[in-house]
C-alpha cells in the first residue's frame, strides 16, 4: 500500500508533479515576500528555494515512506510502522531542510557558517520541520486509515467467500450421486464383506464429520487435510478399486496449513471429469515442492460428461487470495493436469 502520491515514470506525470511543486512554491512567495512583487530577481530566488524545498521533503519522505512497506506493514504493525516513520521523517526531514537552507542563505551568498545560528534561519528552519511534520503525520494517518478500510473489507470478502467454500463443499459432499454411490459400495459390502463394510461405514462417518467440523475454519493443518484426503480416497476406491490410484506425502511439517477441502476439490474434480478404470487407471500424485502442494493426474477425459462449472478451482483461488499474495498455479498439458497450492504458514 502506497502512503504517498509520487511520479510515474511517464512524461506526463513527472511534468503534472513539477507543475504542482511550481504552483505550491509561487503561492508560497506571493504571500511571504511582499518586496518579491517589485523585484523579479529576488522573486526568482524565492522561487526556487520554495520549489527545491516542497519536491524534497515531498518526493524525498514519499519514496522513503513507500519503501517502508517492503519491511514493516501498517496492517500488521501499526505501531511499531508509526515510531519507524516518525524517526525516518526526522532525519530525512532535517538534513533536506539543514542543506537547503544553508545552500541559499551560505552557500550562494558566500556567507560565514555561523549564519545558519542566526534566529531568522533557526526560526525558519523550526516552521518547515513544524509544517513537514504535520503534512506527513496527516499523510499517514490518512493511509492507515486506509489500510484499515482495506483490511475490513478483504475480512468481509473473506468470510463471504468461506461461506461460499462452506456451502459448495457440503453441497459437492451431500450430493445425492455421491451418497448413492457409496451406498451403493456399501450393499456391495454387508454380505460377502462384513469386515471392509464396517471399515466403509467408519471412514464415512469420518468424513462427514471433517467437513462439518471445517465449516468453523479458514485454514487447516496440512497433515488433518490430508488424512482427510485419504479417507476419502478410500471411499472412492471401494468404488472404483483399481481404477484410482492415490499417493499421498509422509512425514508432512507440523506449521504447514492449507484452506480446508482444497486438496479433497482436486481429487473430486479428477475423478469427476477423467476415466478411472482397471485398464486405464486414474493416477493422482500429491507432493510437496519447495512452499507448494502439487496436485497431479494423468489427464483422459471421460468420453462424456456434464461440462465443468469451474468452481472448484474458483472458490480455491478466491479463498487463497484473501490468505497470501501467492497464487494457485493451475497448469494443463496434454498428458497431465497439475495444481499447484501455496502451502500457508501463521505465527
């Protein structure tokens, strides 16, 4: 987030700042230097001076501040933000308002040093630090307020776009196919297999409880996803037994988290929208590279199908845009479609 306006670096916007700074320091003179309307000369030094003051202590405190954000957020610590401009805005300020200062009334008059402790330049120097002071103090107050706008209203994006997650995973969950499918696993089950039906009916109740357990939540721990992800793999495996192959990671770090039924999506969208046979297996490979989950299967479409509705992958990357600046990487190739998913970590 931007705290000052500054020049692009486009012809038009440098020459809109430098006339602006030409309009503040003509104001400046005409109410200051009453003898400057008689003398041109003494106008045209008053001019400059103002000018070279104003760009400075603007430009110079602008690019100072901007830069500032790359280390220290407004949003995630306003206070200790506040001391760190107040001290940058202090010492830039001062050295751009000591060397103006002792460039015009030293350096081009070929005066003594010891000018520069005459109260005319010591009260002069006291009101520009004054004005510089109370111009960027209202300049931040104004970004942060902002920032906090901002902040608000990507909470109230996000918990819209949670109650989005929320509604379309019971809905893909609770989906009558789905429920007819695995009861009808299950019938497959009670007689020959008692043992495995038992085992079927658990791993059902598990899932269910995870995603209304998940309702609550905004992130996961990446382990609980996964466990979740095998689960139901396992349920859709009962179904399609050799015609899905799931590999999962072992030995996953405990700080990494993920949007609840991300990953559970992907598998759903793979086995909705690609063959899974004995012959033609669907095979889905999760790892993990470097700050990413990857998520891959060998892509065969199914010779017909309902048509994509695309939100799946939507409501995923809505959801990690409220969460980090990393995007989701949705990557298709003709043998394979990938989806890589930023891995989240939170102190």
């Amino acid at each position: 987030m931007a705290t000052y306006g500054l020049p692009q670096n486009r012809f038009l916007s440098i020459l809109k700042w430098l006339l602006l700074f030409a309009l503040l320091a003509g104001t400046q003179v005409m109410l200051v230097c009453s003898s400057c309307y008689t003398d041109m000369g003494k106008a045209w030094q008053n001019f400059l001076y103002s000018f070279s003051l104003f760009s400075m202590l603007w430009l110079g405190n602008g690019y100072v501040s901007n830069n500032l954000n790359i280390f220290v957020s407004w949003t995630e610590s306003p206070w200790k933000r506040f001391l760190l401009t107040l001290l940058t805005v202090l010492v830039y300020s001062a050295i751009v308002v000591f060397f103006i200062n002792w460039f015009w009334y030293v350096l081009l008059p070929k005066r003594d040093f010891s000018y520069m402790g005459t109260p005319k330049v010591r009260y002069t120097m006291l009101t520009q630090m004054l004005v510089t002071y109370i111009i960027t103090m209202t300049v931040h107050a104004i970004a942060f307020l902002r920032g906090w706008r901002e902040a608000a209203v990507n909470a109230e994006r996000l918990q819209k776009e949670h109650a989005l997650s929320k509604y379309e995973a019971l809905k893909n969950q609770v989906n009558p196919h789905f429920l007819f499918n695995s009861l009808n696993a299950l019938t497959s089950l009670v007689h020959p297999e008692p043992d495995l039906a038992v085992k079927f009916i658990k791993q059902l109740s598990e899932v269910y409880r995870y995603v209304l357990d998940s309702q609550r939540k905004e992130v996961v721990p990446l382990e609980e996803e996964l466990n979740f992800t095998q689960r139901y793999a396992f349920l859709q495996q009962i179904r399609l037994a050799e015609g899905l192959q799931v590999k999962l990671p072992t030995d996953v770090p405990e700080e990494l988290q993920i949007p609840p039924l991300a990953l559970q999506m992907l598998l759903e969208n793979a086995v909705k929208h690609n063959r899974a046979w004995a012959k033609e297996p669907l095979k889905v490979t999760v790892s993990i590279e470097d700050d990413y989950l990857v998520v891959q299967n060998n892509y065969q479409p199914k010779p017909q199908h309902e048509p994509p509705s695309g939100l799946g992958l939507a409501n995923i990357e809505a959801r990690y845009e409220m969460l980090t600046n990393k995007k989701m990487q949705v990557l298709p190739s003709e043998g394979t479609f990938t989806v890589r998913l930023p891995l989240l970590t939170f102190q």
